[in-house]
C-alpha cells in the first residue's frame, strides 16, 4: 500500500472515529500524514540486523563470582 493510500484509510477512520465533522479533512489528513510518517520512521529503525556477531558490547553473558 502506498503511502498516499495508507493516509487516505487512516484519515478516513480518523474522520468516523471523531462522529464524521463536516470542514475538518485538512485535519484529518494532516493527522494521519503524520502518524504514517511515524510509523515509516519506525520501521526503518527496526530493520537493523538480529546478527549476534554484528552486536556491540560485552558478548559473553556475565559470570557469577566465583570467590
């Protein structure tokens, strides 16, 4: 689905979900433009990889004391 396409639904529901207020579209548009953007950016955050060598850090788990 297209971007275009995702705020259009989005807005739409939006637009029910607040008892279908006639002159608030640009609103509702601008409201679902932006949690769309949101939820874009999310997911290019999430695409990092899951690579256990590609982790940073300590690798080994911590080791009780042994004293």
């Amino acid at each position: 689905m297209t971007s275009e396409q995702e705020i259009r639904e989005l807005a739409y529901y939006i637009w029910v979900s607040e008892g279908k207020p006639c002159g608030q579209s640009d609103k509702h548009w601008q409201m679902a433009s932006k949690k769309v953007a949101e939820q874009k950016k999310g997911e290019l955050g999430s695409n990092r990889s899951t690579d256990p060598s590609e982790t940073k850090g300590t690798t080994e788990p911590a080791q009780p004391d042994q004293t």
